[in-house]
C-alpha cells in the first residue's frame, strides 16, 4: 500500500523535517560506529602489551615418575619445499583419457621443483651403507640420492668418481637431446623402442622427468612414444613380429617402469595411459617366461633353442623395475618370476666365473660375466656362489679398460656392453671388486667423449642388427649409464657400496 503525497506546502515542509530527522540519525550512528571502533583498538593495543607468561617446556621423565600425566603424541609434518623458480614451467599430459592409444589431453603448466626437491622425499637411505654382498633387496635413494645436485657429487666423490663425471653426463645428455625424432623416438631402423627406452633410462637416472627445465618436454616426448606403442601394440616395438621383439619390449618397458615410478613418488601430474601400458607390458614379460626361468627370441615360452642369457639380462631388469614400482600385474608373481630366473641363471656359470650364452655351460663368455651377476643380485641372490665366482671374475680378469682397443666379443676392454653390467654388478658388491673396477673404465670412459658430447665409434660389443644411428645411441647411452652408476642404481640392484 502506497501513501500519495500532495505537493502542498504542508506537505513539503513535512517531507523537509522528515529528511532532518534521517540524516541526524545516520550522523549519530557513524559517530557511535567510529566510537566503537576506536574503543575495540585501544583494547587489542592494551592486550598486546601484556608480557605473555614463558613458554611452559615439558621433559619426558623417567619411568615411574608423575604417573598420571598424559603424554601428547606429537606428529611431525614434513613439508616439501616449493619451486624456487615459479617462472620455469613445463607442460605435462594429464591422465584423463581412457582411449586405446596415447591421447594428448589438454596442457597443464606445473612449476619445476628445484634440486630442493629431494628433501622432501624420503625413500631410502641412500647410498655407501651396505654390507658388501650386493643381495639386492631395495632401492636405495634411487630418488632422492640423484635428484639433488650436491648430494649427486657427493655421491660421485664419495665412490670414486670426479666432477668430470657430472659434466660428461650432462654433454652426453645435451648430444641425446639433438638426436630426438620428431614423434618422440630415438634411434633408427626396426628398434626405436628399445633405443627409446635407454635413451629415456639415462634422462632418468640423471633425475630428468618431465617436469625438468631442459630436458623435460624431451622426456615427456619420449615417454608418449613408447605408451602410443604399448596402446597399439601387444608389446612395446614398432615389429611386433620381429624375432628380437624381447629386446625391444623388454627394454622399453624397464624405462616405463622407472618414468612411472618417478611420476608415482615425485608427485608428477601422471601420463594419459602410462599406468595401463606398463601393467600390461609387464603381463607380457610374464607371460613369455620360460619353464626354465629363462627367456627367448620371440618370446616364446616354450623351452627352444633360442633361451638365451642376454635376452634374460633386460627381461629381468624390467621386472625388478615394475617391482620397484609396485606395479601390480594380471599374469602372474614379479617375486615369482624373479626366483624362477635366478634358477635359470645360476645353470649359466661356469668354474671359472664366466656364465654361457644357454644354460649348461653352452658358449660360456666373458661378457656375459656382468649379465649373470647383476642378474642374479636383482633378484636377491647376490651372495649364490655363481655370484661369487662371476665377481671373482671381474675383480681378476678386468685390470684395465682402454676405448677402442681390440675387436669381437670376447675383448674385455672395449665391450661396452659387457662393462654395462659389470659396472653395476661391481658397485653393488663394493669393496675391493668395486674399487678396482672403477679405476679400469672411469678415466676411459670420460676419455672416449668427444668435444660435442658424442663419443667415439671404434668399440666393440654392438648388436649386429642396429642401423648406425642406432648404433650411436646404443653406444652413447651404455656409456652414459656407466658414469651415472655413481649415483644411480637400478631398481632394486643392491643395498648400497662399501668402500675400501
């Protein structure tokens, strides 16, 4: 109901004094209002200063004494520190797609961390604690001891390294970083996934992940090559019908592993379709196991003529990754496999300390050496007496190590192949078999670099089927892990060095 007023003078007068009364009022309340205030800011200057009483500081007593006090539990909260450089930023794939190939979802900018970033990853406890037997039965810092750039030259001083080693690994990675296809692969010819996976391990173990300034969107490219392949594929190989498929797939799927444990405990924004891949490839090594623990070209699991020691060596490599990774498959046990594979190893050494291409002394070679022993170490038979003797073997038989010297397979000096995995079985045993390894490839490994990063091509111990660009890669990235080793085991090899 509206109430009409007429323009009258009594009227408008009336309307003039209403108008009075209302603006007194609101005068009056802002005065009250700025009252109060200032009455509620003398009160907090008043409180504030009180002298607060001294902090009451409680000690823990001894058994028997003040009963009756309750003791609170006290949770220590460890914050992971933030990015240094919120300016440096990559883009990195979500996993939200559920498509049946690698699927590209929109960019999500993450900041960097920095080399702070280990500080608040607690995995391990790092390297140089272990007991000399090389029984591989964790992952020691695999995260947290290479992430952080001084606690890496740390590690290299502290296991016979030198500086040059961190700078020779950074060329080489920069020299990798050129050779990239423009689809994410490296390499050439019928085996880009396998050169793609080790390519992918020696970013890794040098902590570069996708989120890294340099190399990150590198390794991010090359990580959706090999899961596009793995969502195409029933294993992880541009041939799927390749006789040495079981190479391609099984060294792809070790980076897999490693990239998706990376993801998993960093904090990483994860990748469309990596989970899947990997559990899916890991069912595929599982499945191709032989009865004899072994594995063969094709990857037929039968038992044939084709079971072979090399072929093993990166089968069992992958799985102790997807084991690391606690990656749970479909197929079978990775435990299981494990133990069923040293069975298979320890069939392969000889008296003297080499181990044979087959089972039962079957072409028994020196670089085979390495293969049996690190194989047998992830799979937490390191102190087996087939063990021991390939270790003996390398402390007795590697006295030096010059690039380029010799030819064929049984040249000890410049099989890099060979020296791949006898570095690492080396480390993970320690003491004098380590110390004395490290002198024979450490200043010739770093001598073999060229000025551009690459190094040089006149070893021996390649795989007759790579093309040559391949080649360079295979070379170049075997020669990278070895000055890695320092700080970088694979998942699960051992529980750490001991130094002479």
């Amino acid at each position: 109901m509206s109430l009409h007023i007429e323009s009258t003078d009594e009227a408008l007068e009336e309307l003039k004094k209403q108008r009075t009364k209302t603006l007194a009022a609101a005068i009056s309340v802002s005065f009250l209002g700025v009252a109060l205030m200032g009455l509620l800011l003398y009160l907090v200057h008043i409180i504030a200063a009180i002298p607060e009483d001294p902090p009451m500081v409680a000690y823990a007593t001894q058994e028997g004494d003040n009963p009756d006090i309750d003791t609170p539990e006290v949770t220590q909260t460890t914050q992971r520190p933030s990015s240094s450089s919120a300016a440096a930023q990559v883009k990195v794939i979500a996993a939200v797609a559920s498509a049946d190939v690698a699927v590209v979802n929109p960019d999500i900018d993450v900041e960097i961390p920095t080399e702070e970033l280990s500080t608040g990853i607690d995995i391990g406890d790092g390297f140089g604690i272990g007991t000399g037997d090389g029984d591989g039965g964790g992952i020691p810092g695999i995260l947290s001891k290479r992430c952080d750039l001084n606690d890496r030259m740390k590690r290299i001083t502290e296991n016979g390294g030198t500086p040059q080693c961190e700078e020779a690994v950074v060329k080489s990675l920069r020299w990798l970083k050129k050779q990239q296809n423009g689809n994410g692969s490296w390499g050439d010819g019928q085996f880009k996934a396998s050169m793609t996976g080790i390519t992918l391990l020696a970013y890794l173990a040098h902590c570069e992940t996708p989120l890294s300034e340099e190399f990150g969107e590198n390794v991010l490219k090359g990580i959706s090559f090999l899961v596009d392949l793995g969502m195409k594929n029933p294993v992880i190989s541009e041939q799927p019908g390749l006789k040495e498929v079981c190479y391609d797939h099984a060294v792809a799927t070790y980076a897999l592993c490693e990239a998706y444990t990376f993801c998993k405990q960093m904090d990483i924004p994860s990748i469309s379709n990596l989970e899947r891949v990997v559990v899916k490839a890991v069912d595929r090594i599982l499945d191709a196991q032989c009865p004899n623990g072994g594995w063969a070209y094709s990857y037929n699991n039968r038992i044939n003529p084709n079971i072979d020691l090399s072929v093993t060596g990166w089968n069992v490599q992958a799985l102790k990754a997807a084991e690391h990774g606690g990656i749970k498959p479909t197929k079978g046990e990775i435990r299981t496999a494990l133990r069923k594979a040293a069975m298979y190893c320890r069939k392969n050494v000889m008296p003297d300390g080499k181990f044979s291409y087959k089972e039962n002394g079957e072409n028994p070679r020196s670089s085979l050496v390495g293969v049996g022993v690190l194989s047998l170490q992830m799979t937490g038979n390191g102190s087996d007496s087939a063990a021991r003797k390939g270790l003996d073997w390398i402390k007795n038989n590697v006295k030096t190590l010059e690039w380029g010297k010799g030819s064929g397979t049984e040249n000890v000096k410049s099989n890099l192949y060979m020296h791949y995995y006898c570095v690492q079985a080396a480390m993970n045993r320690g003491g004098d078999v380590w110390a004395s390894y490290n002198k024979a490839f450490r200043d010739a490994v770093l001598g073999g670099q060229k000025p551009d990063g690459s190094f040089s091509n006149n070893d021996t111990g390649y795989a007759e089927c790579l093309s040559g660009k391949s080649k360079n890669i295979y070379r170049q990235c075997l020669a990278t892990l070895m000055l890695e080793t320092y700080y970088r085991f694979l998942p699960g090899t051992g529980e750490g060095t001991k130094n002479s």
